[in-house]
C-alpha cells in the first residue's frame, strides 16, 4: 500500500540539528529507551534515520535497521509525535522504510514497539504477526517484536 500525504516531506537525518529532532521524536515516543546525542549519532552510523515534516513542523521519525541473518531480516520502525496520529503519516514513514529495506535486500521485515504504545500496537495490527514479547536485561518495559506477514512483505 503506497499512502500520499500531501505536504508530507521524509528527509534522511543529515547534521546535529536533525539528528537533534530525532532524539526528540524518539524520546517522546519511547521515553524507557530515551538517548542522549552521542546513542543517536553512533546509531545514525549503523541505521538510516530519517525525519518527517509536516512543511517545517517536525512530526515523525524513522529507523531502517539493514537485513541480517540468515533470513535477511531488516527492522523498519516509524514514530509520529502523538499529536499527529492519524493522518498517514506513520504509514508513509513506514512505507518509504519498507522500500528502502528492500533496496538494502531485506527478505523479511520485522518491527518493534513499546508494549504500552497502543497507538503503535494497533499500527502494527495491519499486516503483522507478534513474534515475541520480552523485557531487556535490569528494565520492565515490555516489547513486542511485530514481523511483516508474507504477503506483505
């Protein structure tokens, strides 16, 4: 599914002031695995982030983890600041990472969300199979590793 949101612009995080707005949006949305600058630019180095705008107003970001494994795996995860739910956004986030893993050669896609992240949860309803839920090591957040169906990805 190819969502159009008009004035929607997905940009790759490029310099400190963006990398900036990703850690906003991330923090915001997973505040149990808040990061400080420096997380976010050794990430940046591994992953490809991006960020959403709504014309200048930051709404969202993005996280492309590359296919590994055996099953060439790539983790696709978008975030939309909670005020700016609903409108396509968070699909059109999603969808632009899901092109972009399959450039990257991805076979399969999985995602992950915070399990107290209902918004996030009901998103991840459509299309995907819960694979596992967990707690990491010294933390109680619970989340919920999602995988693309087949079909979709």
């Amino acid at each position: 599914m190819v969502v159009v949101v008009s004035d929607l612009r997905i940009d790759p995080v490029d310099g400190n002031a963006m990398l900036e707005q990703w850690r906003h949006v991330h923090n915001v949305i997973v505040p149990p695995a808040a990061m400080g600058i420096d997380e976010v630019r050794e990430r940046g180095g591994r992953y490809r982030l991006e960020n959403a705008y709504l014309g200048e107003v930051l709404v969202g970001c993005s996280t492309v983890r590359p296919p590994e494994g055996e099953e060439g795996v790539a983790t696709v995860i978008a975030r939309v600041l909670p005020e700016y739910r609903g409108r396509g956004f968070g699909a059109a986030l999603y969808e632009k990472g899901l092109r972009y893993a399959h450039v990257l050669g991805a076979r399969a896609i999985e995602t992950c969300v915070l399990a107290v992240n209902e918004d996030g949860l009901r998103f991840g309803a459509r299309g995907f199979v819960e694979v596992e839920r967990y707690v990491l090591d010294g933390e109680t957040e619970v989340w919920v590793d999602l995988r693309l169906a087949p079909s979709r990805a």
